[in-house]
C-alpha cells in the first residue's frame, strides 16, 4: 500500500536508474550474502527485468536486507535452513548452480539468486565481508511457463526480444507454483530467465 500511494508508477522501458534494492528474507548469511526468500522469485525477477533494461548496474548497486537477528546464519548448524532449502528443491542436486561461484549455509545458489550486501537487525547493521556476484538480466531458461503466464512485464519484454533477435528465447521447465504466485497474477515483476544474447545493461 505504501509503494502505491508514495511511489511513482514507470513503464517497462522508462529510462531511470536504481541505486539502492531493499529485498525481503527468511534466513541470510553475513558471511557471503546469500539469502532464503519465501521461495517465489518475484525479487530475483525484478533485478533481472531492471538489469535487463539497464535501470540497474549489478555492480553498483547496494542490496539490502532487514530482518531479525535470529535470521542471520552462518552455517553453525544445519536446521532449520537446510530442511527450509530442500523443501524448495534448491538443494537438489543438479539444480542449476551459478557458475563460478561457491556452496553457501543454505545449499549452492542457482544462477539467478540475488545476495545481499548489507544485513539490517534490530541490533545491529553487517556489512557482508566476502559477497558473492550478482547476477545480470533475465535467465529465460529458467523461467517457467506457468511463470511467465503469471507476470504480464515479462510477457511483454520476452516478445520485445524475441522481435529484435528474430528467433525465440528459451523456456524454463514446468513448475507448479506455491499458492501466494497463483492468486490472479500480482503484476510483480520478478524472476529471471538467462538473457543471453537477449540481455541488456
């Protein structure tokens, strides 16, 4: 409700730029960045759209976090992120690890995982101290079918590049989505798909 009233509504090919990304977690490493999400994407695909279409320079900007002290984790024991992670399928093996980068507490990050660079408690304000990269555009090979059904935005930017290069994108796998990213489309804006030669910024 807050962005609705005080923010300012932009088009997909508006020209700005972002220097600052506040993102929700459940769990986050102050060692390395990574985070556990609620396990829906919508802020790994509203990096990938707004590094895609150059609003955002993946290696300027600041990704924050705010979340209680209980949440920060280092890999000191393995529950409850470890099961937390399983659940989601991201500790399965084969599941798209990002290439080139490392293991974290909650299993090997996938390509699009956007980590944080400052973790914000009530007590206290971390500065990761060996962040992992960042990703850049879209990561369309992972991006589900019933995903893209959902967003309208990347509908539109799909069909936008698909014109410009004269061939068709790739397609993620089939998923069943949780039942939050089912209700009659959020209009968010988040999720990847590898841009490839389809990527911009």
């Amino acid at each position: 409700k807050g962005a609705a009233q005080y923010g300012k509504s932009v088009t997909l090919y508006e020209s700005y730029n972002v220097d600052l990304v506040v993102v929700g977690s459940t769990a986050v490493c102050p060692k390395t960045g990574a985070r556990v999400g609620k396990g829906e994407g919508f802020a790994e695909l509203e990096w990938g759209i707004l590094s895609q279409q150059g609003n955002l320079d993946v290696a300027k900007v600041l990704v924050v976090t705010t979340v209680h002290d209980c949440q920060v984790f280092d890999g000191g024991m393995e529950e409850p992120w470890a099961s937390l992670m399983k659940e989601r399928g991201d500790g399965e093996e084969g599941a798209g690890e990002r290439r080139g980068t490392r293991d974290t507490p909650f299993g090997p990050l996938t390509e699009h995982d956007v980590p944080v660079d400052i973790i914000v408690t009530p007590t206290r304000i971390i500065r990761v101290s060996d962040p992992l990269p960042k990703p850049s555009g879209v990561y369309w090979d992972l991006l589900s079918p019933q995903k893209l059904a959902q967003i309208k935005v990347l509908r539109e930017l799909k069909k936008k590049l698909e014109e410009e290069l004269g061939e068709e994108l790739p397609s993620g796998p089939e998923e069943v989505l949780p039942p939050i990213a089912e209700r009659g489309g959020r209009g968010r804006g988040g999720g990847r798909g590898r841009g490839g030669r389809g990527r911009g910024g």
